[in-house]
C-alpha cells in the first residue's frame, strides 16, 4: 500500500491559471476546473518527484464508488491516477469518460 502524506493546499492552476482553494475532506490533487495535476510526488503527497511537468487528464477509470482521472505527464511520459472531487467540473469529467482508456 502507498504512502500518504496529508497535503490539502491552495494554489494557482498552472494550466488555467485559476485560483484553487483546499478540498477541506482529503488532498488537493488536481484542478477542478480542468483537472489538470502537477508531477510533484513519488509517494501521495511526499513532494519529492523533481519533474514538475504538468499532468493531462487522458481518461477516466471506475473505482470502488466513484473514479480515478488518468493523467500523462507532458514532461517525463510518465501515467498516474488521482480519484476524482466532489467538485470537479462534470462536462470535463464526462468528456474524459468518452476517451478510450
């Protein structure tokens, strides 16, 4: 099982440049406003990855009772999946789930 240090922070979208606050029930991990990510961890919240390319969102996956958005790395290549927040932009969320996985 992976690692999980707790990191519920605020920041500024670096693809959209909105202005995201905390989730206040578990991480911040992603956007939700074009559920975009940041290539900043190894282990959940450890901020150790040096790469810091931006995270695409390339698809959806079910998983247990909601979903995990499928990201690629535009940097490093690299794929990781974050689960999906109450507040994250539904038409987005949609869009994704159409993408062939």
């Amino acid at each position: 099982m992976k690692r999980f240090t707790m990191r519920d922070e605020e920041f500024i979208c670096e693809n959209c440049e909105k202005e995201v606050g905390r989730l206040n029930y578990t991480a911040r991990d992603h956007c939700p406003y074009c559920l975009y990510s940041k290539h900043v961890d190894i282990l959940p919240g450890d901020r150790q990855n040096s790469c810091h390319g931006l995270l695409k969102p390339i698809g959806i996956e079910k998983w247990k009772d909601t979903y995990k958005i499928l990201y690629q790395c535009e940097k490093c290549g690299e794929k990781h999946k974050n689960i999906m927040a109450k507040d994250d932009d539904m038409n987005l969320i949609i869009q994704l789930s159409q993408n062939a996985n």
